[in-house]
C-alpha cells in the first residue's frame, strides 16, 4: 500500500499525492496516465475562482474537467485521442449528473 499523505501539513513547493488508489482516480481506467484528482483539485483551488474556465489541451481520461466541474469552474478539454475523450466525457457526466450537495472550494 502507498504511505498516506498527511493532511496537516503545510503545503510547500513538493506537493506529495498518493497516485492511482482513490476510486476517483480508479474512474480513468483505460488511460495510461491520469493525474491523481487531488493534485488537480490543489491547482484548480491555487490558481482559480469559481465560475472561471480552465483549459486542458492534452485533457487525456479528463481529470482536469471532472475537478473543474466538481468545483464550480467551467472547462475546455481537448486530446488526440477519441478513446480518451469518450473517458472523459464519462467522467464528467458522472460528477454533472450527480445532485449537486454543495460545491467543493
Ligand atoms: C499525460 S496525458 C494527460 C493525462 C490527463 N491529465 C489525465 O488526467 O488523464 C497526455 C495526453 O496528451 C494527449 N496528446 C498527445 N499529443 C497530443 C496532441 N498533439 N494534441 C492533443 N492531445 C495530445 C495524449 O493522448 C494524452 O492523453
């Protein structure tokens, strides 16, 4: 098993994830490689404010779009690949489809 993140600590300019274990993160099955969620979720969170666009050009199993959907951001992907954007889209129904709580910050 992975060593678990701590979730005290401070974050500096190493940020540590733990890749490919969360069912999130289980979601991109057939790409060979996904970004953990949590790493995007930090991104999203750091350099963006709700309702903004975020922009994938190589968006692969389409972590960034799911994250972004989750938080509140819209989002444009785009890959090379039909396969990996059917993963995508998938992935992003499946966080749009879900009712909607509240909005993750
Ligand atoms: C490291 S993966 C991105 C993974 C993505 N962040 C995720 O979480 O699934 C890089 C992606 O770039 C795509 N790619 C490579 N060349 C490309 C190109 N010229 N235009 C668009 N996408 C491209 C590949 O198909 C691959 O899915």
């Amino acid at each position: 098993m992975a060593k678990p993140v701590k979730d005290k600590k401070i974050k500096g300019n190493i940020w540590e994830y733990v890749v490919g274990k969360k069912q999130e993160d289980q979601e991109a099955k057939g790409h060979p490689a996904p970004f953990p969620c949590e790493l995007v979720r930090d991104h999203i969170k750091s350099w963006t404010n709700q309702g903004d666009i975020v922009f994938d050009p190589m968006c692969g199993s389409g972590t960034v779009a799911r994250v972004a959907t989750e938080m509140g951001r819209q989002y444009i992907g785009t890959d090379i690949s039909h396969e990996y954007c059917e993963i995508a889209r998938k992935r992003v129904k499946l966080i749009a489809d879900a009712p909607a709580l509240f909005i993750v910050e």
